[in-house]
C-alpha cells in the first residue's frame, strides 16, 4: 500500500522542475497583481471632470466647424450646369456623388426634380434637407 501511494505521488525530476516553475509564475503573477495598486494610480474625480470638461468642447467645436462647413456654400449652385469642383462645395457632395451627378446628367440629360439626387446619391435625410437649401434646378435652355 505504501508503495502504491508513494508511486501514485512521486514525480520525475522533469515533473519536479515543470511544478515548481507553474507555482513560481503563479507567485510572480499574484505579486504584479498586489503591487498593481502602488504604480498605476486609478483615475480620481479631478481627472474624470477634466476629461468631461475636454469632451464637451471637444463636441461644442465639432458642432461649430459642423455649422461653418454647411454655412460655406451661402449661393445657390444649378444641378444642370455645375462642374464637380463647384458641386464638392456643397456638404454633403463629395467627389463620388458629385461624379454619380454628373455621369446621371450626361446619361440621363437635365435634372427635372430635386429630389432626383436622392435615387443617385447616398446621403441621409438630414443631409439631403441641407442640400436643398444650397440647390436649384434650372430647366430653362
């Protein structure tokens, strides 16, 4: 019986070694996670409101160059005589939409509707009401 046990539980020497280098990670992974809290300082209040603080300028200034980019094309620019360069002024066209106009006017001749540009173009709603205010379609030749 004693032989029994003891064969059951003796290890080789490469199981010995293998054993002792598992225990000794384990001890080295345990200290780095004690000694965690003494070099890296978890974030204070201080600090969260700074980073608040930055992220709604951060948001205020985007909300600006936002309202400025839309304001940049103030004259209203003709669907059926625009190049692509005068087309990319507009927010929202840029130059794989403006290229869909255009190819769509050369194909297809003059624009008779406004809300053509939505059938050609992807866009969001929102970004098609913006451009309908900077958009005209003059059917006249």
């Amino acid at each position: 019986m004693k032989n029994t046990l003891r064969s059951f539980i003796s290890f080789t020497r490469v199981e010995r070694v293998g054993i002792m280098f598992l225990l000794g990670a384990v001890v080295v992974l345990v200290a780095i996670r004690i000694s965690m809290s003494f070099w890296v300082r978890p974030a204070t209040s201080v600090d969260q409101q700074k980073i608040s603080k930055a992220w709604e300028e951060y948001k205020q200034n985007e909300a600006k160059e936002e309202a400025a980019a839309v304001n940049t094309t103030s004259a209203v620019i003709d669907l059926n005589t625009a190049d692509s360069a005068t087309l990319m002024t507009i927010k929202g066209i840029g130059p794989a939409n403006a290229g869909r106009i255009i190819a769509y006017r050369n194909t297809y001749g003059h624009f008779t509707d406004i809300e053509q540009i939505k059938a050609i173009c992807t866009m969001p709603d929102s970004t098609f009401m913006l451009l309908k205010q900077h958009v005209t379609i003059n059917t006249g030749s």
